[in-house]
C-alpha cells in the first residue's frame, strides 16, 4: 500500500488550507514540533483549530504512512480478516483511521476518542470526503487516562497514543484496549529508544493477556534484542509543497521513524510466523547481509551470496521490515 496520503485525504487538507496563513501555520507547526521531539502531549500545544491544522500538517503525512505500513504487515499475516468496525483510541487529526480504511475497505463502521476537540472537529472536517466509515464515525471527546469501558471493535488503533499517556497509567491503558479488541490491536509509537520501551512494555501485558502477536514479533518469546540495539522502522513518505513550509525543508520527501506491534484474539486465523528483517539491508561483495528476527525468538545473520542467483534476486527485493 502506498505511504502516499489518498487523494481524498490531500484534497482535504488542501482546502482546510485555503487562505490559512502559512507563515504562523509554520510557527505553530515549530511549537508542536518541539514539543513532539520533547515527549510533551500534545494537549499543550493544540488549544484552537489552527493548531490542530498545522499539527495534521507537518504530522498527518508521517502517521498515515506509519500505519499503512503497520496495517498492511497485519493483512500479510491475516489475509482473511475482513474487519467491520473500527476504533481509533486517540484519533487525533483521523490519519490512522484512513490507512485502516484503505487497507480493509469493508469497514462500515468507526468510533473516534480524543480529549481534544480541536482534532475531533478536524478529524470530522478531513473525513467528509472520505469513506462512509469515516465519514460517519462516532466521535467521542474522552480522555484515555480516564479508563473506559470503551466501544468494542474489530479493528483497535492507538496510534502515537501512548507518549501522550503518563507512563503509571499506561499498563491500565493496554488492559482497556485489549478489552475493546474483538480482532485486531494495533499500536504505533515514534521509533525512538523510549517509543520502542512503550512498545515492549505493551507486548508483556498483552502477552500475560493472552493476545498472539502478529508483527512485527514472529515469535511469543522475550524479545532477543538488547541494548542500545532497538526494534524499529521506516518509512518514506512523500512532502508537499505545504508540507516542506512548515517544516522549514527543502528536501522532497522524508523517512518516519516508527516503533509498533500488532496483536490478534484467537479467532483471527493468521499465516505461519516468518523472519523479519531488523535493519536495512547491507550489500557487500559476497553478497547481501540480513539481520533477522527469526520465529524461535533468536536474532540471526544471513548471507544472500551472489553466487545464489536465486536467492539473491530474492532478497535484492527486500528491505528493512519485510519478512523473508
């Protein structure tokens, strides 16, 4: 799937942009910026709709392509999981909820938590183009940390969720997620050292929940890296014109760091674990390098030597996340 924002979401966000000023979108831009890479919440920072548009500006690309990726790993391994509904714990400005739709476009059905109003009210504008899910999503302005019950649905997302939630109440926050999950968990976080912890720490709880993990974990088993060394990805996504404003950059594109993990109820029938690739690939002359996780819960090297012509073209496919 493309990490390409839809044309209906761009369309979208090219009108929420008509005649909006772009040098204080690029202000208010630089203030949620830095209080992203601080690991401040982002209730501080979005107080009025400007916000939130310079926020779906200069974020909305990256997250969608985040959990385009994410989503598309998890129809890889269930390839016969047809989700009706949908809940996106801490929607913020929908993006989530887009990739999900375009990578199950079954989906009938949507509910939207968020504490902020600005981004439910931004969420709703973006989606009126959108699929009926979407454009039709029950929005509810809660506060995670608050607990739930929340709505159950086949699809659960929480995606760069967990870093706005103190780190006393996040095992509480997993425990109603996974409550709410009637097929799928999906969680995303920024692909840091301290997102990456966030990620290992829900594992665990899922893991004693009873979840099965689906990606990018092959196996159940304690993850084998260990520091510095930290289970993450990326993607390239494309900028806008737009999108290079607000960020103060010239450079057509950009690579989104991503930590996530994704987890099934019994039912979710799923394909046989396979290898994931932790790295970018290494070419050398003997050939390509591998570093895998492998489904018995090791980390392995593997030389794909040019001599193996077969292999090789194999593997010359491949890149960092991909399972071989």
């Amino acid at each position: 799937m493309s990490a390409e924002l839809p044309a209906a979401l761009r369309a979208a966000l090219d009108r929420a942009l008509e005649g909006a000023p772009r040098k204080s979108l690029a202000e208010r831009a630089a203030r949620t910026s830095e209080a992203y890479r601080a690991g401040r919440p982002s209730a501080g920072v979005i107080r009025d709709a400007d916000d939130a548009l310079a926020y779906a500006l200069t974020r909305a690309p990256a997250t969608y392509a985040a959990c385009a990726r994410v989503f598309a790993e998890a129809a890889h391994r269930a390839p016969a999981f047809a989700p009706k509904t949908l809940l996106d714990a801490g929607v913020g400005t929908g993006a989530a909820s887009w990739a999900a739709a375009e990578t199950w476009p079954g989906l009938s059905a949507a509910t939207w938590l968020d504490a902020s109003a600005p981004f439910l009210d931004l969420a709703c504008s973006l989606a009126a183009a959108g699929p009926e899910a979407l454009r039709s999503a029950e929005q509810r302005r809660a506060d995670l940390t608050a607990g739930g019950p929340w709505p159950k649905a086949d699809v659960v997302v929480a995606s760069y969720a967990l870093a706005e939630i103190p780190a006393d109440k996040q095992d509480s926050i997993i425990d109603e997620l996974w409550a709410s999950t009637e097929g799928l968990l999906a969680i995303v976080e920024p692909g840091t050292p301290v997102g990456y912890g966030r990620i290992l720490k829900a594992r665990d709880r899922l893991i004693a929940l009873g979840a099965t993990l689906v990606a990018p974990c092959p196996h159940q088993a304690p993850c084998p890296l260990t520091a510095p060394d930290w289970c993450h990805f990326s993607v390239r996504l494309p900028r806008s014109r737009d999108h290079r404003l607000a960020k103060g950059g010239e450079v057509p594109f950009e690579d989104e760091k991503f930590a996530y993990l994704v987890a099934a109820r019994p039912g979710v029938a799923l394909e046989p674990p396979r290898r994931r690739i932790l790295a970018p690939p290494r070419t050398g002359k003997p050939g390509i390098q591998l570093k895998l996780c492998a489904p018995h819960g090791a980390v392995e090297q593997r030389l794909a030597t040019k001599r193996d012509k077969a292999a090789f073209a194999a593997v010359r496919r491949l890149g960092w996340g991909d399972v071989a």
